[in-house]
C-alpha cells in the first residue's frame, strides 16, 4: 500500500511545492489556538484530499470541500459537495480555512463571494495560494502554456482557464480586503518563478516523450 507521504512525492513538482507551503504556513499559525486540535477547511482540492496529506493526522481534523463528486467508493464524511461562493457551514465552524489553486479557476465574479464565505465560516486565518496577475507570472504562463501547445497541438486546460477568467490582482485583493472592514492582510511569495519556468518545460517534455514518462517513477 501507497503511504500518505508517497503519494504527495509523486505530484507534479508544483502541485507539491504549493501544498507543501500551505501545510507549513498552516502548520505555524495553528501554534498560536486555543483548540487542541485544528479544525480546518480546504476549499478545492477534490477528492484527493491532498492538503490532508502534507498535515500530522494527530494534530488536525481537516474537511474538504469541493464542486466535483468523488468516486462511488469515497465515502468520508469529513469531504463535502459544495458552492465556494455559498459554504454549507455556519459561521466560525473552523479554526483556519485554506484554498489552493482555486482563486484563479472561478469566474471574477465569484471570487469575492468565495473569500467572503471562507472568511465567514473561520474564526482564525484563512490562507490563499494562487498564481498572481503580475507580468513576470503571466509571460511564465504563456510560457508553459505554448511549450504545451507545441508538444500536444492544444493548450493546457489549466493555464487556458487562467487566461480566460484572468488571474486575481494582489492588489485588488489587498483593496477589496481593506474595503471589507478593514480585513488584514499579508503576503508571501511561494515559489521561484525563474525555477519555475525551467521546471515546467522540463515536466512537459516528460510527459511528452513516452519513453522518459516511464522513468520518472520507479
């Protein structure tokens, strides 16, 4: 049987950079509640779970939550079918709540409503990570996406979803927040977009070459 810790080591190196990030901050603000044990709401991550996954099962009861339906013989009550824009929970049901590559992928004007439900439901934190509308993020994206396009003849439905609803503006969030009551809010950056980029054209031209494909994992 496949452990836990396995499964996070075979994501894509970004997917686990992200989480792994995540799981950290989470990690460092859950030192400073009252609760023995951290109630925490991941918004997005599907079935999967993967948050879970990067967190000491002792120390957290984590619930998913998710548009998509998991598979038949899923059946843990901690995951939950639901509206990012409208969370079926009462408020402050949660010590932190937490999103990861979900921002970018609702339609503008659904993410405000989101974060206005996270917020309302946590009593601690809530924790975002999502790419940014800032030039070098968005050159990195076409990038990635035309070295997609040249290996697979289409663009990668991702990064064409960033483009189409346009990545969240850092600045807007942080305006909107302030507009909100005067909401705190810090910033950080989770990666390096020069590595980043090097590294995304090097997993594509794995997934390409079927011969290297099988040799990622032994």
């Amino acid at each position: 049987m496949v452990s836990p810790s396995e499964v996070a080591l075979r994501l894509p190196f970004d997917v686990f950079q992200r989480y792994a990030a995540a799981a950290e901050l989470i990690t460092q603000v859950s030192a400073d509640l009252v609760s023995p044990r951290t109630r925490l709401l991941d918004v997005g991550s599907g079935p999967g779970r993967l948050l879970a996954r990067f967190l000491p099962s002792a120390g957290f009861e984590v619930f998913t939550l998710d548009a998509a339906r998991p598979p038949e013989s899923f059946s843990d009550p901690r995951f939950v079918i639901g509206d990012t824009a409208q969370l079926p929970f009462a408020e402050k049901t949660f010590d932190i709540s937490c999103c990861v590559d979900v921002l970018e992928h609702l339609p503008e004007q659904l993410r405000h409503p989101a974060i206005d439900e996270m917020i309302r439901v946590t009593r601690g934190p809530v924790i975002i990570i999502c790419p940014v509308a800032e030039d070098g993020v968005l050159a990195a994206e076409r990038l990635a996406n035309a070295a997609f396009k040249g290996f697979h003849g289409k663009g990668h439905y991702r990064l064409d979803e960033h483009r189409q609803a346009g990545l969240p503006s850092l600045e807007g969030l942080r305006s909107y927040l302030a507009d909100r009551g005067g909401c705190p809010m810090q910033s950080f950056a989770s990666g390096y977009l020069p590595r980043w980029r090097e590294m995304i054209v090097f997993s594509l031209v794995l997934q390409a070459v079927p011969e290297l494909e099988t040799m990622r994992w032994p």
